[in-house]
C-alpha cells in the first residue's frame, strides 16, 4: 500500500466519523441528506458483499466493518433517534434518489469487469458512489439562502411576536403571554408569525449544520477522492498491467463533482449571495 492510498483511506475514514460523531454530539441532522446517507450505505453495503468469504488483510476487514457500521449508524440516527430526527429537514430533502440507484443498475449489468455477482455489485457500488452526493448537494443549495427569512425574524421580534421555544414546532396563541418556563413575552401572535419563526429557526440550525458538519465533511471527502486519483497515477506507473477504467471514470465524475460545488459555494460566500448550482 502506498502513502496516497493510506492517506486516501484515513482522510475518508475521517470524513465519515466527522459526521457520524458531529450529529452524536450535537444531536442535529439540520442540512444533511438523508437521501445522500442512504445512497452511502447502499454503496458499501454492495461493495463488501465479499467481507464474510473472502479475507485479505486485518486492516481491510477493520475498515470494512467501519465503513458498514457508520453509515448505516448515521441512517439510523436520522431516521430513528428521538432528538436528533426532528431536525431533520425532509420537506427539502425531496431529492428521488431512486432516479440514481436504477440508471447505475443498468451500467453495472452491462459495463462491469465480469460479470457475475460480486463485480457486478462492485461496479454498480462505484457508479453510485459516483453520484451519491447529489442530493447532499441540492439539498444545501435549498437551504443555504436564509437572509430573507432572517430579515423577517429580526423584525417580528423586533415588534414583538409571541413563540415557544419547544420542539414540537410553532403553536398559535392570542394576547400576551406571562413568562413561564421556555414562553417569551411578546406580542402581535398570528399563525403566519409563527411559521416565518419557526421556518427561520430551521434554516439557521441549518445554516449552523452546514458550518459545523458538512463543510468538514465534504472537505474531507473530497480530499479523499483526490488522494485516491494520485494513488491511481502513482499505481500505473509502478505496476504493470494496472488498468481499471470503470474505477478511474467513477471517481473522476465524483470529484468533479464536489469541486464543482466548492467552487460556486466559495463564490457565494465571497459575494455573500445564494448559493446557484447549475442545473
């Protein structure tokens, strides 16, 4: 193993933990994909079909293992956790990942090394690790523009706009209201008030989110995804015959990808304007 496979390996083994730790710790999902996570554990739960029959070193069966474990953990936190699902966004979140899963059937069972089981799976594991992110992505486009709404909530609180501060969500009240417990002493209580308060709040947990969890997250990933380019350049070189042309292409489309994200993230924060990706 060379030093740009290893540093590939643990920079993605970080990007994962990153993520899987950042959600345990501060019990938000706020900005992360669901669809994106699911479509990560499809990805190696099909690519170590091999983890249990065939054995090639301790340290492959760990990360297998690691890898599987994450980010089925990272589903389940999501999906399943009291505290932590609620953040979750899925009205954003309408991303038909089936859409990606199918079309990567199809090249797997008609582009794949060989064609049985294993390679089949193995190649439909890198087409769709290839596009996994998309949703991620679009996601954090819907979600990345708040100073409209937050302009908005300055003001209502401003004129005073009576909320709870709960995690159920906005309930609607009339007059004011004494202060007990989580209840803020405001006025001017309407429905709409609530919902512009209590969409604003979601935003800048996710406008949070994006800063805490998905930049490292993203970095990482696709810091792993470069790393792994130069293993591949640095294998052609030293090895003979070394030619895998559906790993090759599957990455390069991958981290085309997330540089193409960072370079409009980076130009939206300079500008300080919405975040555009192209369609």
């Amino acid at each position: 193993m060379n030093i740009f496979r290893l540093a590939g390996d643990m920079t993605h083994l970080a990007s994962v933990l990153v993520l899987l730790l950042k959600i345990h710790t501060i019990k938000s999902c706020a900005g992360v994909s669901l669809k994106t996570q699911e479509l990560y554990a499809l990805v190696f739960a099909t690519r170590y079909l091999d983890i249990f029959t065939s054995y090639v070193s301790f340290y492959n069966t760990i990360m297998k293992l690691i890898f599987l474990g994450s980010s089925f953990s990272i589903v389940w936190y999501i999906r399943r956790h009291k505290i932590v699902r609620r953040s979750y966004d899925k009205d954003q979140d309408t991303f038909r990942h089936l859409f990606l899963v199918l079309p990567c059937v199809v090249f797997a069972l008609l582009i794949n090394e060989k064609f049985t089981l294993q390679e089949v799976m193995w190649a439909f594991s890198l087409y769709l690790e290839a596009v996994a992110i998309l949703p991620q992505l679009v996601l954090l486009q819907r979600t990345r523009n708040i100073d409209n709404l937050t302009g908005q909530y300055i003001f209502l609180l401003g004129n005073g706009v009576v909320y709870q501060t709960s995690d159920v969500g906005p309930v609607k009240c009339s007059g004011n209201v004494s202060n007990m417990g989580n209840m803020l002493r405001l006025h001017l209580c309407d429905a709409e008030a609530y919902t512009i308060i209590w969409d604003t709040r979601k935003l800048l947990g996710s406008a949070l989110s994006t800063r805490l969890i998905l930049l490292p997250y993203l970095l990482l990933h696709n810091a792993y995804r470069s790393l792994y380019i130069l293993n591949w350049i640095y294998r052609y070189f030293t090895e003979p015959h070394y030619v895998h042309w559906i790993t090759w292409i599957s990455g390069l489309v991958q981290t085309l990808l997330y540089a193409d994200f960072f370079y409009y993230y980076f130009q939206s924060w300079k500008n300080n304007e919405k975040l555009h990706l192209p369609a």
